[in-house]
C-alpha cells in the first residue's frame, strides 16, 4: 500500500488500497474552511484533521488534512470549496484520482 500526499497536484495515480492524503492551507479566523462538493464513487473519506499553525497571532494559517483510500480502479474527481459560509466560495481545488 502507498501514501501519497499532495496540497498542489491535479492528477495523481495510485493502486486500489493506497491512501490519498490533501493537505490545503486554511485561515478559520476568517471563517472560511473546505467543504466537499464532490468524492469520486471509487473513493472513500477516511480522515479528516485540523493542524493548527505555530504561529500564534490572529491570521496565521492552518492546514486542513484530508484522507482518502483509493477503493476501485477507475478516475474519480475530488472537489472541494474553501467558503467562509455555506453560499460563497472563497477558492477551490480540484483534483483527479486515477486508480489503476
């Protein structure tokens, strides 16, 4: 089983059975965090983590871990929003899983 972990791919090849892990920068004092809007039906949402930044002061930068485990062959897109509220989007990230 293989570990991959990105926070700027837009393509990633993995087998059945290996781990997907997104790293994306998030400022919750602003109020903004990732939602999914989309996981492939070949994936499956394992984890999800908050790690907060070193640096003390209003503003500083965390980042959002997200796991996913690569289930079926097949090319499954993942999609998700950074919004400070449910009905804006501040940023997204698109990303195509490609399990072989």
């Amino acid at each position: 089983m293989k570990h991959v972990v990105t926070s700027d791919a837009r393509d990633v090849t993995v087998a059945a059975g290996d781990i997907v892990e997104l790293h994306l920068m998030e400022r919750s004092s602003s109020g903004s965090t990732w939602f999914t809007d989309r996981i492939g039906d070949g994936l499956v949402w394992t984890n999800l983590r908050y790690l907060p930044s070193n640096n003390p002061l209003p503003g500083g930068g965390a980042e959002r871990i997200m796991t996913l485990r690569a289930k079926r062959a097949g090319s499954w897109p993942v999609s998700l929003r950074l919004r400070p509220g449910r009905h804006a989007t501040v940023n997204e990230y698109e990303l195509l899983v490609k399990v072989t």
